[in-house]
C-alpha cells in the first residue's frame, strides 16, 4: 500500500485551479500502477528468452489473422 502526503507545492504551481491536486495524485498512482505491472510482466518473461517470447507473439498474431479471415 502506498501512503500519499501532499501539499499544494507538489503541483509547481501557485493558484493552481480547483481539482488539479486531485488530478495530479491520479495520474501519480497511474503511474505507479503502470510501473508495478510492468515489473511484474518482466519478473513473469524473465524465465524466458527473448526468441521464445516473439515467436509467442508471432504465433499469437498468425493466429488472429487467420481467425479474422474466416
């Protein structure tokens, strides 16, 4: 869990308007969020080589092309 301490500082700005902290403190836990899973996708690939891992790609692209012909 992550605990937030903001003040109005954390945006740069003086005046800011109305709901920018609050926007501000989204995008920061998207970010984090986006951060998070991408961490864990490279700890899951990592058992992987990368050979293996784009002829999953391919193999799942062939797939759907053939599919969306049919």
């Amino acid at each position: 869990m992550v605990r937030w301490s903001l003040t109005g500082s954390a945006l740069g700005q003086k005046g800011a308007k109305k709901g920018s902290l609050s926007q501000y403190v989204e995008e920061a836990a998207q970010r984090a969020s986006f951060e998070e899973t991408v961490d864990s996708v490279q700890e899951r690939n990592s058992r992987y080589s990368e050979e293996e891992i784009e002829e999953s790609i391919n193999e799942a692209i062939r797939e759907t092309r053939a599919a969306s012909r049919s």
